[in-house]
C-alpha cells in the first residue's frame, strides 16, 4: 500500500484557518489502512480543529466524509459533489494521488493535503510501517532473494553491501533500519544462493524509473 | 599480474609492479577555495608518499573537487589519486570527469560507494547512487579498455576522430571489518572481476581479523590479481580511539590498543608507535602490498611515521608523463616503454 502520515496539525490548522468552511475528505483504502487519512482519522482531524477554532475564536466550519478511494474517478459521487459545493476548500486526507485528484475533481475549489505520503510499504507491526519497494519500473527481486535492494539499501546498492554494514543494521540509521545487504545474503545463503551473489550485477536502467519522466501505462486490449 | 604492459603508466601502478611496498597517503582538500592548504599538506607528502588519494566529498562534506585539488598537488610534485563517489555524480558526470581528469594528467582512480549524505553538512540533499562502486570500476575498466562509454560509444569526438580513451589505474575500497564478514571477501572478488587494480583497505586496528581476511584473500588467489594496500589511520589521543570504536559502522578496535593508550603518557605519541609496529606487521602479511595512511586532517606526521616504519626514502620512478626515461631500475624502464607499446597499439578489446 502507499504509506503517509499526517502533516503536524498546525501546518492542517494552517490551510483550514484560510476558509470558513472546509470539506475533510477521507480515503478508504491504503492510508485507512495505515491509519493516516480513513474515516477515523477523518473524525478525530475534524474534532481537533474545531476545538482549536473554538479555542482561538476563528470561524471554521468543518464537514467530514470519506469515499472508499480518492484516486478513481467513480467513487466521487454526487454526494461527495455536493459537499464540496458547500465548502469553500477540500482538505484532502488522500495519499497524493488523492489530493490530484480532489483538485482535478473540484476544479473549483482549493485542494490541500493533509498527508505527507511516504512510500510504498507494509505494516511491519501494530503502529509500525517501511518501505518495501521504490516502484523502479523493472522489478529485480529474483535475483536478491525477494528482498529490495533498491528500496531497502540506503545507497541502492546492487552489488552491496557497503562498508557500512553493522551488526545487520544499515549505517545510515542502525535504530530502525535493517540491511538489506544483510537479509539478502541471510537469504541467499539459507536458500544455497550464495554463488548467485557474486555476479556482478550492471547498470540498472533507471529510465523506467522516475527518472525517465513521469510513467504511464498504456494496454490497448484493455481500452474501451 | 605479469602481463608485460603498464595499464595507466602511472607512478603507482610502476612501483607496485616493481613489487616494493608502496605507501599512499590521503590528503583531504579544504572546505572553502583555499590553494594554500593543499599546497601545505602537499608538502609534507612530497617525497615520502608514492601517490596522494585526494578525497571526494569525504564524509559527505563539502570541499573543494577531488580533481580540482589534485591538479594543485601535481604541481606540488605529488602523484594524486582521485576518488570517485557515487553519491554525487550520475554516469554521465563520472564519466566527463574522468575524461578531463585524465587531460589534466591525472592517472590513478579509487573507486568509492560514498559516505550517505545523511552524515555530513548538506543532509536534505538528493542523493545519486545511478551505479555502485563495482559498476563504477566495470565503468572505468571498460572506458580503458574496451575503449567505450557506458552507453557502448566508441570515445571519440567523431567518425572520423581518433580514441582517445582515460588510461585510468583503477582502485577500490574494501572494508575487512563490515558486516556479512564471510562475504566481504567475496565482495573483493566482484570488485577485483570488474576491474580493480588495486584495493586500498578500511584502516585497521583488528590484526586478527585483518589477518584471518587476507587468508581468505589468498585462499581464493585474489592477492595475485590485484594490489592490496592495508589502510593505517594513526591514533592521536584516547578519545578518538572510543569514538571509532563507537561511532563508526564497519570499524573495530580492539581493547588493547584502547588500553595502550589508556595506559601511555603521550597518547600521540603511543598512537604513532602503534601505527609503525602495524604497518611492519602488515607489510610481513602475504598479499599486503603496500599501505595507505588515512592520518586525516594530520597529514604532517605522514613523514615521521613512514620514516620511523623504515619506509624512507621512496623508490624514484621517472614521471609518468614524460615517457624518455633515462635511469633508473631497469624493471622499471621496462615498464615505461610498456606504455609506450601500450599507446601505439591499436585499438582492440583487451579482455
Ligand atoms: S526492484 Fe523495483 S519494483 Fe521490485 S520491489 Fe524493488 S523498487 Fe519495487
Ligand atoms: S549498510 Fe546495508 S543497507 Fe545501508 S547503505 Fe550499506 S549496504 Fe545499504
């Protein structure tokens, strides 16, 4: 899923004290599920600006409602419409596909985000969420025992680890990061792999990347 | 290693292939624009060092360019080696760079992965990472001998234009002491494959480990394929001793050597001693060929220490440059016309 958190609520405070009324738009998918921007978070956002405008004497009026998935075009429905006719701004709780397109949406209208989107990741545990993958376009994962060295290795490394590599921890931040130089040689070796290891790996070609531009992917036999 | 031709010509590769201990020394360019200062740190190793590694960015802090700095210290009358990162530059940059390095004159290369940007003074920094140092080295190696850019371009200006190829000895870095210790030397393989000439090693304080490493070397008959050259960082005073053993990823030191100095009244100067009694003890180690002081930011005691380890005065080589020597060894005579057969060759693959 694509992880986010949210901004610090005086940076959300900030974008809502410029209107009167604003539209908290939830989404029902990943940052439900990462506990960023559902329904949940939608109500409790909603609550700590009120309180906060009720506190600091500004008039904010603050509507709630989430759809199951901001980043497709069927789940605007016309309640949705609606609401945010009857805002002055939509505060998006999307992960950053979803902000675009609230503001593709709502032409309108102001679109802020109220995430900060991260990455492509997992729960590791309750509360606890990493980056598994950096959408590189052309998926290496076969050859590094199923564990990403493009997202995984601080450096990206394809040919690690690097000196750095302590303890099975990353240098680069040894509290919370892992290896992944060192999980991909666990595995390899445990897998009897170890030989495959010592290929040198070339160039990865980042144009499939982000680095090509902006990625579009077009299949003409699904096309209506 | 026996093949007859020099692969650079330079000063370096000549005196490793003489098969005397070399001894290379870092010299950290400023951080500000600053000609002075190289051209003090220079000095004190003029003479007493075979070639100068002048660092990248180290630490991921900005200073003056690699390149920039080693131009002054070949006027200073030092032999530098530019260090390449992978941080900083994309393959494109690296490779323009090499190509103005080596118009510049400069001929030794030391490939690095690079320190994260995190640990240095531009932290919110992008970062590049497009190639690892083994894919740097391949890079390298392929550019010197296969004659071709990355992309698979013949370097030359046109069609019609001659190759004109960076004639590079190439290094590498290895670090015997980072984590999975049964791949680092597996690791070395893959450099040494790509390409690497020769290896300049994280600085060691862990002699048996170092040493347990270098038999792995041997084992897999890597110390015939390549120069090693065991990486010396003297310690100036108790505190920098805990800080590397404490703050630095891939690094050990062991307690005794934290007790010498505990126990010394000069802990500089116990420092010192330690650093001469390892550099004998690794250059009796089968396949150390050489050593790299890593003495940063007192490059003024290199010639104290080199001169108490018994390593001075440096063997004198004719300038690589200039390709008429008149004297010296004869082995090494050889070895200059070897470059000259080697620029009057055609151009052809070389393996
Ligand atoms: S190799 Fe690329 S696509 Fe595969 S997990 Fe890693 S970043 Fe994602
Ligand atoms: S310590 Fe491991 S994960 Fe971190 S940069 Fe080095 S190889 Fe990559």
């Amino acid at each position: 899923m694509i992880v986010a958190e949210q901004k610090p609520f005086e940076d959300i405070y900030s974008y809502a004290k410029r209107h009167r009324r604003v539209l908290l738009l939830g989404c029902g998918t990943c940052v439900t599920v990462c506990m960023a921007g559902g329904e949940k978070e939608v109500g409790i956002l909603a609550s700590l600006v009120r309180l906060a405008a009720r506190e600091r004497n500004d008039d904010i009026t603050v509507d709630e409602h989430t759809i199951t998935r901001q980043c497709d075009a069927e789940f605007f429905d016309e309640t949705t419409a609606r609401k945010a006719a009857d805002a002055e701004a939509v505060i998006s709780m999307g992960c950053g596909v979803g902000v675009q397109f609230c503001a593709q949406r709502f032409p309108d209208k102001i679109v802020y985000p109220a995430l900060n989107t991260k990455f492509y990741g997992a729960t590791i545990e309750q509360g606890v969420w990493a980056e598994r993958c950096a959408g590189c376009g052309e998926c290496v994962l076969a050859d590094f025992g199923g564990i990403c060295p493009v997202a995984r290795c601080s450096k990206s490394l394809l040919n690690g680890p690097c000196g750095g590599s302590q303890d099975g921890r990353c240098e680069v931040d040894p509290e919370r990061v892992e290896c992944a130089w060192q999980l991909i040689y666990e595995r390899m070796e445990a897998m009897g792999r170890l030989e495959e290891l010592e290929k040198i790996q070339p160039f990865k070609d980042w144009s499939q990347h982000r680095d090509g531009g902006p990625r579009t992917i077009t299949r003409e036999e699904v096309r209506l | 290693m026996n093949t007859t031709m020099l692969k650079a010509g330079s000063r370096l590769e000549r005196i490793l292939r003489s098969g005397r201990p070399v001894v290379t020394a870092e010299l950290g360019p400023p951080k500000s624009a600053d000609t002075d200062l190289i051209r003090r740190k220079a000095g004190y190793l003029r003479g007493v060092v075979d070639a100068a590694n002048i660092t990248d960015n180290q630490t991921a802090i900005v200073r003056m360019s690699s390149i920039g700095a080693a131009l002054i210290a070949m006027q200073e009358g030092l032999e530098p080696v530019i260090q390449i990162t992978c941080r900083d530059r994309n393959r494109l940059a690296v490779q323009s760079d090499v190509l103005g390095a080596y118009a510049l004159g400069i001929r030794n290369v030391l490939c690095l992965t690079g320190d994260h940007q995190k640990f240095g003074n531009h932290p919110a920094a992008k970062n590049v990472f497009d190639m690892d140092s083994i894919q740097l080295v391949a890079m390298l190696r392929a550019m010197r001998d296969e004659k071709v850019f990355a992309c698979g371009d013949e370097i030359r200006n046109s069609k019609k234009a001659p190759v004109v190829e960076p004639r590079m000895f190439i290094g590498a870095a290895a670090n015997p002491f980072g984590d999975p210790f049964p791949f680092r030397v597996a690791r070395l393989a893959k450099k040494v494959n790509a390409g690497a000439d020769f290896i300049q090693t994280q600085c060691i304080y862990d002699m048996k480990r170092f040493r347990q490493w270098m038999q792995q070397v041997c084992d897999r008959g890597l110390h015939e394929r390549v120069y090693i050259l065991a990486g010396i960082t003297p310690l100036k005073s108790l505190r920098m001793a805990e800080h590397m053993r404490d703050n630095v990823a891939g690094l050990t030191v062991p307690e005794e050597i934290i007790e010498r100095l505990r126990g010394a009244e000069n802990a500089a100067e116990e420092g010192e001693r330690i650093a001469v009694e390892q550099i004998q003890e690794l250059l009796q180690i089968p396949g150390v060929h050489g050593v790299h002081i890593m003495a940063i930011e007192s490059e003024h005691i290199v010639p104290d220490l080199l001169k108490k380890a018994g390593l001075l005065p440096r063997p004198v080589v004719a300038d690589p440059l200039h390709d008429a020597v008149t004297s010296g060894p004869e082995m090494l005579r050889d070895s200059v016309s070897g470059v000259a057969e080697n620029r009057n060759r055609a151009a052809q693959p070389v393996g």
